[in-house]
C-alpha cells in the first residue's frame, strides 16, 4: 500500500457533521496520482513510489525529464515526489493512485509550506504582547533588552528576534479526514492546513500506522 498522496489546496469551508455541528474543513483536491518510477531496493537500496502530480506546458519541461516521464506515459508533471511503499511490486509505471487509498474517519498527517509573510517583529512573529500604550511610554512593539549583563556578555544564539517569518516547511499531524469525493478527487480534512490556496500539499498516513 502506498503511504501518501500528492495534492493542491483549494481553500477551506465548513461542513455540518451528523449531529448539526459546523466543523471547519480544508478542501483538496487529492491526485489522482501517476507512479512515475518505481524505487525498490534490489535497484535504489529502498522501497518508494515517485508519483507525479497535475499538469503544465509541454514546452516548460526540459527533455530529460520529459523523457523520464514518457516511459510511464506521462507526458508533463507539475510536482514529483516520492512516497514509501511496502510492496512496490505490486505498483506499476503509468499506474494511478487515487485519494480512494483513505477512508473517513482516518487521521492522516499533512506536510504544505506555510505562508510567506516577510520580515516581522516579535509581535507577530513570536507573539509578544507589547508593551504599555500610555503614560508616556515610547516601548509599544519593540523586543525590549536583549543582553545578558556582564556574563556571558552575548546575546544567545536562538533569542527570538525580529525576523523573517513563514515560507517554512510545516507538517499538521492527527487530521481528522471528514468526507472523501472521489469522483472529483476531493478530501476534506478537519481543521487547518499550511499553505496558501491553489499550494501543493503532500497527505501521508501516520509514519508509524501498522
């Protein structure tokens, strides 16, 4: 079985659960994935699937690997990752994996990149409350004293500072999955994904999952 799949955010809605609640839900659209190369460990010292995801311009795609991508019969792809497998022979080159590999119900792990939101203060970056806003005060969203007196007589290394803040490879582990669509390879997961709309996400069962 295939331990993941590749996928786009498209945005986040609510949905009503069984007993009337509104839960919040993140909507991707989930594959359908092509299996580019199949990685075993007779040939690459480790089971894997490189599976390729959504499409772009023929003539954005260098030869080689556009090469690479004619012997599954692929022909363009817009994202190639790998994913773990625990019997890569029973996967082909040019097979499909669908977001029918999870079932509802099950908690899955998602990895996205986070949005990009520039050089920030401490305030936004790390959530420090500021300072006064009266009496005179001239200290409203500054770091305040950073040193350490006369010994060490340094700033240690890992202070949180001002900085750049997002653009960061983040992982939301123990998603609730509340509904699948598989005829418009649509999944709905419970709660927030990093990343912003139309960013390419990868959804991964739980790295220890029997």
């Amino acid at each position: 079985m295939c331990k993941g799949l590749i996928g786009k955010k498209l945005g986040m809605t609510r949905q009503f659960s069984a007993k009337g609640r509104a839960v919040p839900v993140t909507v991707i659209e989930a594959g359908p994935c092509v299996v580019t190369q199949v990685k075993t460990v007779e040939s690459d010292g480790y089971n894997a699937l490189q599976l390729g995801f959504g499409e772009r311009k023929e003539k954005r795609t260098n030869r080689p690997l556009r090469g690479h991508l004619n012997k599954s019969g692929a022909k363009t792809a817009r994202v190639l990752k790998e994913m773990p497998v625990e019997n890569p022979q029973e996967f082909s080159p040019g097979q499909k994996v669908t977001v029918e590999m999870f079932t509802v119900g099950e908690r899955v792990e998602v990895t996205g990149t986070s949005k990009g939101r520039g050089f920030s203060g401490v305030i936004k970056r790390h959530g420090f409350h500021g300072g006064k806003q009266t009496h005179g005060s001239h200290s409203h969203r500054i770091p305040g004293s950073i040193g350490c007196s006369a010994w060490p007589a340094k700033v240690i290394k890992g202070k949180k500072m001002p900085g750049q803040y997002g653009h960061d490879r983040k992982t939301v582990r123990n998603l609730e999955i509340f509904d699948i669509r598989p005829k418009e390879n649509l999944i709905l997961l419970k709660g927030a994904v990093p990343g912003h709309n139309s960013s390419f996400v990868t959804i991964r069962k739980p790295q220890f999952a029997k």
